[in-house]
C-alpha cells in the first residue's frame, strides 16, 4: 500500500476550497497552511494566462524530514503517509531545512513542526482526505498508488504526469497532470503583487527571472509567505563551536606533535574558556528550539539517522572528555597530583574536538532544502574555522599569561590563510550543479549579504586579524581575535541566511 495525490491542474479552478478544508478539518491556525493554492501569470497582454499550483506535503518515499528529525517526530507510515507527532516535536526545524518543498512548517500555537498528513485519522477509517471531498472539481485524486484499480493508479500510468524537484532524490508521491515549469520552480518567476495586491512573500527582492530569448514572462500574482526558520543563534552557535573545540584541538595537536610543552595553568586557563563557549554553544542550540523545554528528548528519544542526535552526543562526549582534561590540569596546576596524564588525554581529546566541529557540515547536507550548504568541501572548512578560532583564543590567553608562543601565532596564521582561501574560492565561487545554490551563493557575494561577506568574513574576518598577529605585538591579539570572531560571525550569518530565502514553493 502506498498512498498519494494527483493534482490535476487542467480541472483546477483556484478557488481555495482545499486550503479551506484543510484548516477546518485539522485546525490550522491562521497564518500557516498545510495545503495552498498559488497563482502564476504568465505572458503579455493579450497573450496571458494564469495558472493555479496546489501545493502540500509530497508523502515522500524518501522523504529527508524523516532523516533529519533527531527524536522520530516525523515517521513514515506503513502505507506511505508522512505523519508527525507533536507531542515529541521539540521544534527545532530541521525538517524545515530537509524538506525541498516548503511543506512543514512551525504551528504558532503549539510550538511544533506540521504538515498535511494526508488526513490520517480519516483515512484510517477508510473516508478521503478533506480537501479531496470538497474539490468541486474533482482536481485532487487520492488513493493507493499500488492497487493497480484504484482511480488515482489508473490515472497515473494513463496520464503524463510530473513531480516537483525530482533531482532532490525524494521520490515524491504527489503528482502533476499539467503542470506548468513556473508554477512547479519557484526560482523561474518573479514575484509581484498585480491583481492581488495582498500577495505575500518574503523573498521579492531576490526572485529574478532567467528566461531565455522567447520564454513568456512569469510572474506569481499569490502566493503565501513562509518564513526563515533559522535565525541569528545558529551563526552564533557556529562561531562559539568553533572556539570551544578548536582552543582544545589545537592544544591537542600541539602537544602530540612535540611542538609546545605548555603549563598547567596555561591549559587550565585555555580550557576553562574552551569549556565555557561549549556551554555557550549548547545554550544557544537549546535558545533556538521552539520546545525548548523538551531538549532532553535529543538524548532519551534519538533517531540515529539524524546529524542532529548524532551531533548532540558528539558535543556531549567532547565536552566530557574535555572536561577531564581540565580537571586533570587544574589538579596538577594546584599540586594535587603530580602532573596530568596529558599525551593520553590529547589522543582522546583531538578527535573528539575534530567530530564535534565538523558534525555541522554533515547535518546540513541533510538539508535538502538548502543546496548551497550540501558542500563536500564544508567539513574541511569547519575543521579550519575551528583551527583559526581556536589558536586565536590560545593567542589572547598566552597574551594574557605573559606566555606567548609562536606555534600558536603559526597555527594561526596557516588556519587564517586557508579558511580565507576556501572563503573566496570555495563553496561560493566553484560552479553550482544547482540553480538553487547557485542563486544563494550569488545572494552572498553580490546581494543582499554582500557586505556580511566582504567587509565582514573577507577584511574584519580575515585580512585584518592576520595583519595584526603578523606584527607581533601581544596587545594587539585582543583586537585580532574580536575582529576574528565578529567578521566569523558575519560570514556564517550570510551563509546560514541566504540560502533561506530562496524561495522553495
């Protein structure tokens, strides 16, 4: 058994009677839809047509919300339907980022994810989805898709029909009969508001139309707004993650490498600080959820196929690991045991701080909503992020202990010269497969983020910083690691944020 839709758009009218009933029935609350009608114009006058595009949860076959959701809110049925379960959501939007069709979305009331859920509990009693019933047009076929005699399978291998994005891999089972390219691709109209002056959108100001030489003008005259999910907490959380565990990877690596020997207190004091951004890094993952109260669920509920979950106890299990390091320093600082078992707690610690920094590469490759961030370069570029950051802390600390080394101001200068490199020459300036991704890097180099980008990431990021530790003065290391962290900071904002406001429906 596997169920699905079929839109018909030939019999489509674009009264809204689906989003209607779908609200009364499953109580959406206003400002939110879990099924939607849009409207794109196409043409000049005389020559103009407009065109109505249903859009509602795929009921993917391989559906990416699944996979990224860290405690099994969002599960796949037995007979294809894609439910949630609220009273496990913890509302931390990772679906959100998976799903490559704009579907899910936060309920204002509740504070979890929801979506159309192919009306399960009528379903299950045999009855039709709501929005089937009262169609007036009969535009919205449902049924089994593997029972060759049922309506909707019938009219599937009858008909020729389309899905949306079936490059994404998902293998949606909501299908088109007549499905015009700009109402199916978002990215190939502009907005605007025309003859319905109360059309919404967040993304006008990036929506551009590529048509080629005779391709008619699209432009959607409706459409409902969907906002940006993740805000200013996770660059936040990216520039933190990336000090916490760079100062103890970059100690690691040192004293494994015979390159310093360095003090008991100076560890301490270097973990301390190390510890202290960990804190500040799960603080601000626990801020961002809608439930916060139910973080917990991470690590009593987990679904191991989500970098989420996975992440959560790498953070765990690197913050444990370090913090017995810097027990062990602290003891030997004050002369309660004769020196900490330093080389073996390294050993430990490096990879622990490798994987906790980097887990955020493969949680956004999750994200099937989001192509600029499914870089295979990104983890490299974390593992930099994290070097640069961390060794810029151990310079303000030896800064501050009168200890300064040159192997940290080296390690800062090589980290800093290759995260500047991978900044302008990678992900952002390589050829995009995607026009989504393509559209999002443009958006950061010579849009909206322009200047997030420049002025932050490149020259008060980067430039500035290797300037100043270059001329090796100790006072100056405090300026350096500020402006690092700032135009870090400004970098990660441009690069979570952008890709968000490509429209995906």
């Amino acid at each position: 058994m596997n169920y699905g839709f079929v839109i018909d758009n030939r019999a489509c009218i674009g009264c809204h009677a689906c989003s209607t009933a779908c609200k009364s029935e499953n109580g959406v609350p206003l400002g939110v839809y879990r099924t939607w009608v849009s409207y794109t114009e196409t043409g000049r006058f005389p020559d103009t047509g407009r065109h109505f595009q249903v859009t509602r949860c795929n009921h993917c076959a391989n559906p990416p919300c699944v996979r990224i959701c860290p405690v099994a809110a969002m599960i796949r049925r037995h007979d294809g339907i894609v439910e949630f379960d609220g009273e496990r959501c913890i509302g931390c939007k990772a679906c959100l980022q998976a799903c490559p069709y704009d579907a899910v979305y936060i309920d204002p009331e509740t504070g979890t994810a929801a979506k159309c859920h192919y009306c399960a509990h009528r379903t299950d009693l045999g009855r039709e989805p709501a929005c089937v019933v009262i169609c007036p047009e009969h535009a919205i076929l449902a049924g089994d898709l593997e029972d060759p005699s049922s309506e909707i399978a019938r009219f599937v291998a009858r008909e020729s029909v389309t899905v949306r994005k079936p490059e994404q891999g998902t293998a949606p089972q909501l299908f088109y009969r007549d499905g015009h390219a700009a109402s199916l691709h978002p990215t190939s109209s502009l907005e605007g508001g025309g003859l319905l002056a109360f059309a919404e959108s967040s993304t006008s100001r990036i929506s551009r139309l590529d048509n080629g030489a005779g391709e008619p003008i699209a432009r959607r005259s409706y459409d409902v707004d969907h906002h940006v999910p993740w805000q200013w907490p996770v660059p936040a959380y990216l520039v933190t993650k990336a000090a916490g565990t760079g100062v103890f990877g970059v100690l690691a690596l040192a004293i494994l490498g015979g390159w310093i020997n360095p003090s008991a207190a100076l560890v301490a004091v270097a973990g301390l600080a190390g510890l202290f951004l960990t804190a500040i890094t799960a603080l601000l993952l626990t801020i961002d959820l809608e439930r916060p109260e139910r973080c917990f669920f991470v690590l009593i509920h987990p679904q191991w196929s989500s970098w989420l979950t996975r992440g959560a106890y790498l953070l765990l299990g690197f913050g444990v690991v370090a913090g017995i390091w810097w027990i062990s320093e602290v003891a030997a600082w004050v002369d309660w045991i004769d020196g900490a078992p330093r080389l073996w707690l390294a050993a430990f610690t490096l990879p622990c701080a490798a994987g906790a920094s980097i887990y955020t590469a493969f949680l956004f490759a999750q994200a099937e909503g989001r192509d600029l961030w499914q870089s295979p370069l990104l983890p490299g570029h974390l593992v930099l992020r994290s070097a640069m950051m961390g060794s810029g802390l151990l310079l303000l600390i030896e800064a501050l202990m009168g200890a300064q080394t040159e192997v940290a101001r080296g390690i800062y200068l090589f980290s800093s010269v290759a995260s500047l490199f991978a900044l302008l020459v990678g992900d952002l300036a390589v050829p995009h497969t995607s026009e989504v991704g393509a559209r999002a890097a443009d958006e950061i180099r010579r849009g909206r983020y322009r200047w997030y980008y420049w002025c932050g990431g490149a020259v008060a990021g980067h430039l500035i910083p290797m300037t100043l530790v270059l001329l090796g003065d100790p006072d100056l290391s405090y300026l350096a690691v500020g402006l690092a962290a700032g135009g870090l900071y400004a970098f990660e904002y441009a690069f979570v944020m952008a890709p968000q406001e490509i429209p995906n429906s």
